[in-house]
C-alpha cells in the first residue's frame, strides 16, 4: 500500500546530527556545522513525496542526502551537498527519488 502524503505540512525541520526523513517532513534545514550530517530519505517504495534538504551552515562538512536501502537518487545512492544554502529538492516516483 503506498501512502501519500499531506500537502502543506508542518514547518522545516532543523536537523545537526544525521536524521531519517518522515513521511511528513517537507522539508530539512541541515546543519553540519559539528560535522558531516546524513539526511536518509523515508523509503521511495512506500511514499509518494516531495522534500527539500538544505545545508544552512558556512563549513566545509557535507550534507550527505542519503536513499533508502538499494534505491537511488537520479542513479547515485547518495549526493553530497558541500556549500551553504544549496538545497536538493527531491521527488519520490514510487521506485527511487529524483532531483527536480
């Protein structure tokens, strides 16, 4: 069964430390100011979902945005973001999750 999730939602969530995505979350304000900070995206197969990951902070630790299990991110098991206010803005297609 595939859920689908809300539109609107509750307010970005503040992550420093490495932290799985829910299927509510809409969107991540990581900061990997203390170090490198995984974000884990919730499965693809499960959830239908859009969801931005930004990295906040001025260091040179990476956000690494992370998929589930075997599944990728436009082909890769991981992307890293590196610079301060990049963000990924991601989408699940039932399968794997893809940058738009």
């Amino acid at each position: 069964m595939r859920v689908l999730a809300p539109m609107g939602g509750p307010r970005p969530r503040t992550v420093t430390a490495d932290a799985t995505c829910s299927v509510l979350d809409r969107m991540i304000l990581a900061d990997a100011s203390a170090g490198p900070v995984t974000v884990t995206l919730a499965s693809a197969a499960d959830v239908w979902q859009r969801v931005v990951v930004k990295k906040t902070d001025a260091t040179e630790n990476a956000v690494v945005v992370d998929a589930a299990g075997s599944q990728t991110i436009d082909g890769y098991a991981s992307v890293n973001i590196r610079r301060q206010y990049t963000s990924l803005d991601l989408e699940s297609d039932g399968t794997n999750w893809w940058i738009v």
